[in-house]
C-alpha cells in the first residue's frame, strides 16, 4: 500500500467519525474497507482461549488492573456488614439486646449498610455523561482520587449519622467503577476474553471481602475503636496505586474510535496486544464498521429506552436487579447470618472469612466453565441450584433450635453465597457487558447499576429486618423468601435471556435488529458480510 492510500476517501470527509482528526490508518475504499474488518472480525473468531492470552498480554493486564478497582467497594460494603457483627462497634452504637449484648437497631442497622448503595446510585448516573466525555481511564482517576477524601469521613466518624453520610460519601466513587470497569474490560480484550476479563470483577470482589474477614477477624476482640478505626484506615491501600497505573493503561480503541481518533485507536489496540501478532488498522477497520451501523449523534439516556436498545436495556437491568434475589444479600451479610443461625462470634467471623476464600476459588474455576458452555445455560441451572438450596435453607430453620439445625443453616447459606460466586455472579458481568450497544455502553453499564442499586436498597432493609432479633428474627427462614425471588429470576432469564457465546458485538447487533428471540440466538447463523 502507497503512502497516497492513505489519505481519507470522500466518503470520510463526509462521515462524522473519521472528519474529526486526520489519520493514518490503512484505508483504500469502502470494499477494501469491509475486507479488512472481515479479516480482523475472522481472525478473532479463529483464536482459542490460549492464543488469545498469548496474543493480548498487555490487554489482560489492564483489564485486570481496571477489574481491581472493584475491591474498594467490595472492601467498604463488607466491612460496614462486619461492624453491625463487631463486638466493640455494637457496645459503642447499639441497644441491649436482651441477652447481655448489644446490637444495632435494626433502622440503623439497615441504614448503614444502604448508605453505600445510596451514593452509587449517583455515582452510576454521573458516570456514563462523564465517561462519554472524557474517556474510561480518567474519568475512573477521578473517582479514586474522590474516594480518597471521603475515606476520611468515615475514618473519623463518631456517630451513626456521620457513619450514613460517610457511606453516601464513599459510594459515589463507587458507582462510577462499577459502571466503567465491565465496559472497558470487554472493550480491550479480543472476543474470546471477554468471559474471563469481565468474571475477574466478580473476583476482586471476593478479594475485598477476604481482606475484610481476614482484618475484622483479627480486631473483633478489640474493645476499643481501633476495632473499627483500623479496618476503616486500610481503605486507603487501594485508591492512588491503582490511579497512577490507570494513568498509564492505554484507552478503550472503541471509545477512541467513537470519537473519531482513529490513530489514536490503532496506537492503542498496538499497545494492547503483541506487535507481531495484532494489526492496528484492521482492529480499527472491524470498529468502524460496528460503530458506523449506529447512529452517529451523541449518545442519550432516552435512546436506551427506545426501539431494539430497550429490549438490550432491559436485559441488563434485569441482569443487574437479579443479583439481589438469588443469595447475594445472605453473602453481603454473612457473618451476621452465621451469628443468626446460632454460631458464636468467633466461629461466626471464622466462617465469613472461609465463605470469601471458597468464592475467590469458584469465581476462578467459573472461568472454564464459560468458556465451554457459555453464559445462559450456566445462569439458568446455577441460580436453579440456589432456589433449590435456598428453600432447603428454610426448612432446615423450622426445625426445633440445636446444634444440627444451626449447622444445617450455616451450611446451606454457605453453599448459597459460594454457588452464587461460581455460576450467576461472575455470569452477570458477562452478560452485562456483552449485550449493551458499543455507542450507548457507557449508559447502558451505568442505568443497568442504578436498577440494582434500587433494587438493592430495599432488599438491604428487608434482609437486615428479616434477620435482626429487633425485627422478624427470621434467621434462616429467610430462605423462603430469597427462593422465591430467585425462581422469579430462574423463569425470567429461561424465557428472555440469550446466549452470546463466540459471537462478535457486530453478529449481537445484527440479532438484536433482527429480534430473534432469546432461546434461538445460539442457534441462528449470521453471514460475515453483513451488515445490517
């Protein structure tokens, strides 16, 4: 190719994406154009796993760097769940539990732990206007470097209200990690990643509550408010470490090209891959030809809501909701339920500690099994699994209070937390990423975790409600009523969640346009010249 190629046909001066910034990038005419997507496109869906890692190690370094950021909000929720179950924070913040105790109201017990949700709700609204704008790296900086400063309001925090407001606090710089992290994960990494790199949140999320049980268990027989201080102060571990390597990670290549910086885009897939096996302008060329099939205005929230990107919006809200109703809540409050079910402190704060490890464990085999089979056949028999273990979580609690019963409940919320972490959880962030449009991903990430948010939120109080012994004191017959919600999710994502396993975001555009029902998306063909 002549160095004369590779100035912009007509057809680029007159297209919004490419008139932005003047570019080398390989380019000749619309055919040639199409031939070198189709190539970039074929050779992603020829790799294996192995040769994909080979071929992207940087990119999974930086999916993996950008995934960690997830530890903060993992770190904070749990810890705030541990509080309501530390000895020292009960006796400094709590009432007479009428057994020579004390526990936190369950008002105040359940406040506490939705003031986090609270501030990532706002946190995720403003992170998809923000992150359109300026990009994923630094519009993620920006929320490491806000966590910072608010981390000081909850370590110097001496009452209830302060505690609330330092969560609120806290989880707006939550909201925008959650929001970016999954997007950009499955944005840099080739097709066959994409399962791996955005289950690795759901890893990191384990990682945050292991370090919070290893911590709480060493302070929960502390009497004074280092108990507490401690823990809180270790927060600051993760924010500027991680901001300076996020400085250094390469963009999102679709973000780039989204913009118009198509240099820029090929620079970075360059950077993302090894240079003897990646082709900057044919990773460009397979971009350009997704991103020019939609619209080329700026992206609203009102466009998610509209025409076949409902029905994608949908999905992810409801993906996102689900979280909430299958087990999640038993896990986020583990040490709290085990001290519930009968367990002492001691064993209580033991066996969160064990309930984190084993969901790090099956978070990682999870990987394979993605792999192999794909995303809905493993949410729809994992989250039957819970419902089943759920309901048997419930019956093992109407039996008369005994060693064998507090044990059978234990046994069954752990298996609960830790199936959770090996089939729905690490299957979500999957789903989530792959089924949102390139062009409105940012949105779309962040309007599907205000919908789990506000489903959380109520969910918070009624878990906290249904276990406090100042409330329904329900213990493990919660059960019943988390079955219940999980067999909601179970026949929901049966009839509407399809399967996008091996496919690219130019084949899942086209089955959305075509509204191919969810059950027939494994089974339809897609041509690799088309373009719809």
């Amino acid at each position: 190719m002549s160095a004369n190629d590779l100035s912009p046909s007509p057809r680029d001066q007159a297209n919004p994406i490419d008139s932005k910034e003047k570019y080398a990038v390989e380019h000749i005419d619309d055919r040639n154009y199409k031939l070198e997507a189709e190539e970039a496109e074929n050779k992603e869906q020829a790799m294996t796993v192995m040769q994909a890692v080979k071929a992207y190690p940087s990119a999974c370094a930086w999916a993996f760097t950008m995934s960690s950021t997830i530890i903060m909000e993992s770190y904070c929720l749990f810890l705030m769940g541990s509080f309501v179950a530390l000895p020292a924070f009960r006796r400094k913040y709590g009432i007479p539990d009428g057994n020579n105790g004390y526990v936190l109201e369950s008002a105040w017990q359940s406040a506490l732990q939705v003031g986090g949700p609270l501030g990532a709700l706002i946190g995720v609204f403003i992170a998809g206007p923000i992150t359109s704008k300026i990009g994923y790296r630094y519009a993620t900086i920006s929320g490491l470097m806000l966590l910072n400063a608010t981390i000081f309001i909850m370590f110097f925090a001496n009452s209830l209200p302060v505690f609330f407001v330092s969560q609120i606090a806290e989880g707006i710089p939550w909201g925008i990690f959650i929001a970016n992290a999954p997007a950009y994960c499955s944005e840099i990494v080739p097709m066959r990643l994409r399962a791996p790199a955005t289950q690795v949140l759901q890893l990191f999320w384990a990682v945050g509550s292991i370090i919070v049980g290893g911590v709480t268990y060493v302070y929960q027989k502390d009497d004074g408010s280092s108990a507490w201080k401690v823990p809180t102060a270790l927060q600051w571990m993760f924010p500027t470490p991680l901001a300076v390597l996020i400085f250094l990670a390469p963009e999102s290549p679709w973000w780039l090209v989204r913009k118009g910086k198509l240099e820029q885009a090929a620079r970075s897939i360059e950077r993302l891959g090894r240079k003897s096996q990646v082709n900057g302008p044919e990773g460009v060329a397979m971009m350009r030809r997704v991103i020019e099939a939609e619209s080329q205005e700026n992206p609203s929230l009102i466009e998610l809501f509209k025409g076949t990107d409902l029905r994608r919006t949908a999905i992810v809200c409801c993906i996102y909701a689900a979280q909430n109703l299958a087990g999640n809540l038993i896990a986020n409050q583990a040490v709290f339920f085990f001290e519930q079910a009968g367990m002492d402190t001691d064993t209580a704060f033991a066996l969160g500690l064990v309930t984190s490890a084993l969901q790090a464990v099956f978070v990682m085999a999870s990987w394979g099994l993605t792999t192999r089979f794909g995303r809905r056949p493993i949410y729809i028999w994992g989250t039957g699994f819970n419902v089943v273990m759920l309901i048997a979580l419930g019956i093992a609690a109407c039996f008369p209070k005994s060693t064998a019963s507090s044990n059978a409940q234990a046994s069954f919320g752990l298996i609960v937390s830790v199936m959770f972490t090996f089939a729905a959880a690490p299957i979500s962030w999957v789903i989530i990423a792959e089924t949102s449009a390139i062009r409105l991903r940012p949105l779309t990430t962040g309007v599907g975790r205000a919908c789990y948010y506000i489903v959380n939120i109520p969910c918070i109080f009624l878990g906290s409600y249904m276990l406090n012994p100042t409330g329904a004191n329900l213990g493990g017959k919660c059960g019943f009523v988390w079955g219940g919600t999980a067999l909601f999710c179970l026949i929901a994502a049966y009839f509407f969640l399809p399967e996008m396993k091996g496919r690219s975001y130019r084949e899942i555009d086209i089955l959305f346009r075509r509204h191919v029902p969810a059950r027939k998306f494994a089974s339809t063909e897609i041509d690799i010249s088309a373009d719809e």
